[in-house]
C-alpha cells in the first residue's frame, strides 16, 4: 500500500508527483473509493495509490464510488463508468 503525505501518510515523507498529487497538485484527480469511511474514505488514483479522502462535500460513499479529489477532498462524484 502506497500513500500520499498529508493524507495518510508519514508527514516528513517526500511526495513523488504522478501526473497530480492527491495533497499537494493545483489539479483535482479522480481517485476510486476502496474502503468507505466518515468522515474520510480511502480511495485509490489511476496509478495505484491509496490515500485518506475528507467526504464532507459529497456525503456518503461506497465501494467503487467515483470522486473528483483537490486537497485531500473529495469535491465532487463522478458518474459511474459504464
């Protein structure tokens, strides 16, 4: 399991930016809910990392729930894939 600092993880831990950083990008990601929580969720990016995500903004999730995630926060839900 691989996490991203300041969400997550060891705070004095470098962060190696993948195209956006779940913490520290300008960019928001979409990042997949793996274990639901409140109020934050774990979820997992494109590139296999899993971070602590705030779900204040959207309410309650689920496994395999889509979110937009700027900061650490999830800011919006996405349409599930078809």
């Amino acid at each position: 399991m691989t996490s991203t600092p300041g969400a997550g993880g060891d705070a004095g831990q470098a962060c190696h930016q993948v195209e956006g950083c779940l913490t520290c990008g300008d960019i928001a990601v979409t990042m997949t809910v793996v274990e639901p929580g409140t109020p934050d969720a774990v979820c997992e990016d494109e590139h296999g990392r899993l971070g602590s995500v705030g779900i204040e903004l959207v309410g309650v999730v689920g496994r395999g729930d889509r979110l937009l995630v700027h900061g650490g926060v999830a800011i919006s839900r996405l349409e599930k894939q078809a």
